[in-house]
C-alpha cells in the first residue's frame, strides 16, 4: 500500500513539472518556480515547504541522499517569493533552467527508489 501511495504522490509531482513548462511557455516564470517547488517537495511524499527537513526525514529512514537533493535545499524559497506578492523575487530564464533540471532529477530519484532500478 504504501509503494501505492508513493506512486500517486509522484503522480500529482510529475503533474507540477508538465505545469511549470507550460507556465514557461507562456512567460510566466513566478508561477512555474513555484510549480517546480512543489514537484520536488511531493517527489518525496511529504506535505511541507522546508526541503531541509524532507532531507532530515529521509536520512532518518536510512535512504542515501545524493548530492543533487542537497542542491535542491535552494527551492525551498519559491514555496514563497512565487506565490505572494509581498516577496516576490523576480526569476531569471536561467534559474528556471537551473531549478527545473533539479527537481527532474528528484523527481527521477524517488521514481527509481519505488521501482527499485535507484541508482546508490
């Protein structure tokens, strides 16, 4: 059940990634960080903002962390300065580049931990 579960969670993440390059298509760079942010975030089947703790909980449970998921600590802001006004930080086509292929490969990472073809 729960590799079920798992499967759905990297479903609605693979859903975020499709939407951020769409949003990029359109120019709407704020909108697909954003997207980006929560793909990573439900690659892990967590519901929380605060990528360093998504990284705390799975070195808790014993999974071997790559360097890439490190590298992804930096989306945690556009949890924030994408979605309000107030913080919004403007966003370069290159830090989406930059911000995309992380969390493609995040996104890939736990695929390869469901299935069971992750590489160590």
């Amino acid at each position: 059940m729960k590799v079920e579960r798992a499967k759905q969670w990297l479903e609605f993440a693979l859903d975020d990634l499709e939407m951020a390059e769409i949003l990029k298509r359109e120019g709407k760079l704020k909108g697909a960080m954003y997207h980006i942010q929560q793909s990573y975030g439900k690659s892990k089947a967590f519901k929380t903002h605060h990528i360093d703790r998504l990284i705390k909980i799975l070195k808790d449970n014993g999974l071997n962390i790559p360097e890439f998921l490190y590298k992804a600590e930096d989306l945690t802001i556009y949890a924030f300065t994408t979605r309000y006004p107030d913080d919004y930080v403007p966003v370069s086509a290159d830090k989406y580049e930059e911000a995309y292929d992380i969390a493609l490969k995040v996104y890939e990472w736990a695929k390869g931990i469901i299935e069971g073809t992750a590489l160590e």
